[in-house]
C-alpha cells in the first residue's frame, strides 16, 4: 500500500499529520486548503487554551465604525459571530466559515481580514471598519458600492458586502492597477454566482474615482 506520510521536506504537511492524521490528499479531496486549516487549527488550539484560562470570559474594548464598545466575551468568539450575533451587524456574511470564501471580510485598523478566523480578543483596542460603515455619514454610496452597483457585480449578493470590504482595501493596497492584478488580489473572495466580470469591472472603475478617499 501506497505510504500517504508527508515528505519529510513539508514540514507544515507533517506538522499536520503529526498533530491530526490528515494528508494532502485527505486536504485535495476535501478541499480545503493545507494554509488554511493550520490556521484553523491554530486558531482552535489557540482559543481552547484561551478558553480554559478564562473561564469567566474575557473584557474586550474596540471601536467598530467608529462606536465604542465594550463586551466580556468567551475567549473563543470570533469577530464574525461578535458582529452578527452581538452587534446585530449582520453585512458581514458567515460562508464557509473556515476561511475560504472571503464572505465575513471586514477591515481591521485599514486591512483586510476575514472576521470568521479572527478572534474576537484579537481585537481588544483596535478599530474595525464593516460594510455597515463603509459609506459616508452623508448618505451617499461609497464609490465602490456605487460602482458594484453600476456595474452589475452581483447576483444574489450573498457575497457583495465581502467583496466589496475587500476591493476596497485592494485599491488601497495599490493592486488595482490592471484586470489581471484584480482577479490575483482578489481570489480570496468567492462568488458562486459568478458575476466576476461585473466585480472586476467595478474596481476598475471604482479605483479611479477613490483617489482622494
Ligand atoms: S465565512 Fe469567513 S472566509 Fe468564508
Ligand atoms: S452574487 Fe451570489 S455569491 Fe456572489
């Protein structure tokens, strides 16, 4: 029978295997990628050793579109379900939940994360921006909300509040200078439904008009 073991030159394939008995192709089959469930694992063992220090739950301060607020959570929340479940902040969409469809991005002190694998104590003292306070106090769309809009980007819009928190910090990194550089920068963030031409578009046309933003 064919040996499954990780090469001994893959340390974060045996590390895994070490640790949980899955293989590549166990990843291949079910697939997930081999980057995203160490994060995922790290994150469980991560928030289960947190969990059993505080048990009684832990203070945690931050700002969200620009409120304060202040929350004893249990060490293993992740932002997402904070936003959703706490907050009633619901733009913010659970996917997959394992960090593979780009969904539940928001922006954490100007960067793009997604809020599913980040937990909520990670965020003590710091700002996080959501779709929900992506447009201006004034009312009006922000450009790239506009601009999904104009372009058709969506369907179902499942995803639309995801990819729209992260095209905006694509332009802001400075990848949005070409279709190509769009659709690399922009390949954490899945639509099934496919409206990838429309997105592209908007970014393009969105990045153009966010220069003094
Ligand atoms: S729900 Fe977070 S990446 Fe899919
Ligand atoms: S618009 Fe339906 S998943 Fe993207």
């Amino acid at each position: 029978m064919k040996d499954e073991t990780p090469r001994h030159d893959d340390a974060d394939a045996r590390l895994l295997y070490n640790a949980t008995g899955i293989n590549r192709r166990d990843l291949i089959k079910g697939g997930i990628s081999l980057s995203a469930l160490i994060a995922l694992s790290e994150l469980t063992l991560l928030s289960d050793a947190l969990a059993a220090e505080f048990s009684e739950g832990v203070p945690v301060s931050f700002v969200i579109n620009s409120e304060a607020y202040g929350l004893t959570l249990d060490p293993r929340t992740s932002l997402l379900d904070v936003l959703r479940e706490s907050l009633s902040l619901t733009g913010a969409k659970k996917g997959c939940d394992h960090g593979q469809c780009g969904a539940c991005t928001v922006h954490l002190d100007g960067r793009r994360v997604v809020s599913c694998l980040t937990l909520a104590v990670q965020i003590d003292g710091r700002e996080v921006l959501t779709i929900e306070g992506l447009s201006p106090a004034d009312g009006d769309l922000h450009p790239m909300q506009q601009a999904f809009i104009d372009h058709d980007a969506l369907q179902c819009g499942y995803c639309t509040p995801g990819q729209i928190m992260a095209a905006v910090a694509c332009v802001r990194e400075g990848h949005a200078t070409s279709p190509d550089q769009i659709r690399e920068y922009m390949s954490g963030n899945l639509c099934r439904c496919g409206a990838y031409v429309g997105i592209v578009a908007a970014i393009q046309d969105a990045a153009s008009k966010m220069e003094d933003l």
